[in-house]
C-alpha cells in the first residue's frame, strides 16, 4: 500500500491526480468514494479527479511495524548507507523488487507501508508562507541538539526525514 502519514493517520494513494493542482489524491478514511488532496485541501469524489498513469507514481521510503509486529505503532524504515537516513526508492516498484530480491514474499509486501517521500502538505505550507525555510532549519538544529525532541508546533507531525528532504530541496515543490 502506497500512501502518506498525515495527522497520525495513513492514508493510501487512490492512484487519482487532482483536478484543480494535478497532485496525487488519497482515499477518505471516513467515506468511500471520497478523496482528499492534501496540497489544496479539497474533499472531491470521481468527477474531481484525474487518473493515473504508472509514470505518475512518487518516491518511496519503505517501512513496516517496529520489529515487525503489527501492534506496535511505531514503524522502522530502511535506511540508506548512513543507517540514519531513511532509503528513498523512485517509486513502489523499484521499492518492491528491492524487497523481493532481499528474500521478502509477495505475501510478505502486504504487512510493508510504502510511505511518500514528497510531503505535499508541508510543501504547500511553504509555499503559501505558512513556515518558512529558516522555521525547517531552526525546527532540525532543535532536533539534532535536542536528541530528537520536536519544538515548532506546525511542523511537529513531520519526520526529521521529510523536513530534511526538504531542506536538501531548498523548499522546492517539486513542480
């Protein structure tokens, strides 16, 4: 499943563009045939949406329940050569065949989160002048000094990992 954690919840990509700013849309947690886009926050059903092709899936980080047990609600990623980064594949395929040549099943794929690398929601927040580039830096010397902690309110639901990504961007949307 290929999806993105927003608010504590995950919520799977429907493999929908939106209409009005071409962003993926994900599937409502609370209705069906519902889908919500995170960049303009809209709430649309089938005729608001675009599909998909292949060519339009995003990167990847892969991660599954802390030690693989699914009452834990903390996830564990796979970590790129620096065992701090979380690894960022091109998309779910080229995550899954990674797996699959680690000795991973097909079954095995089914209890694995395929976690969005772009974070729309943050990116959208930058770019409408909600958070600025210094509020992303000053939030990771806080986390880093701190051992982890998290400071600014705003961008306390986003991993250390995905305000890094950010930063790395320069704050670019990716558009």
């Amino acid at each position: 499943m290929s999806g993105i954690f927003y608010k504590g919840a995950f919520h799977e990509n429907a493999d929908l563009m939106c209409r009005q700013c071409k962003t993926p849309l994900y599937d409502s947690p609370k209705y069906d045939g519902i889908f919500l886009c995170f960049r303009c926050g809209g709430e649309f059903g089938i005729d608001g949406a675009d599909e998909t092709d292949g060519g339009d899936m995003p990167p990847v980080m892969v991660a599954r329940h802390y030690g693989g047990v699914t009452i834990n609600t903390a996830l564990e990623y796979i970590l790129e050569d620096d065992n701090e980064t979380p690894r960022v594949f091109k998309n779910q395929i080229e995550a899954e065949a990674f797996l699959m040549s680690n000795g991973y099943s097909a079954e095995d794929l089914e209890h694995i989160y395929f976690v969005e690398a772009d974070c729309p929601l943050l990116s959208a927040a930058l770019k409408n002048g909600k958070i600025s580039m210094a509020d992303v830096s000053e939030e990771l010397d806080y986390r880093d000094r701190s051992g982890g902690n998290k400071w600014n309110d705003f961008l306390y639901e986003y991993t250390t990992a995905e305000l890094a990504r950010l930063e790395q961007k320069g704050g670019g949307t990716g558009e």
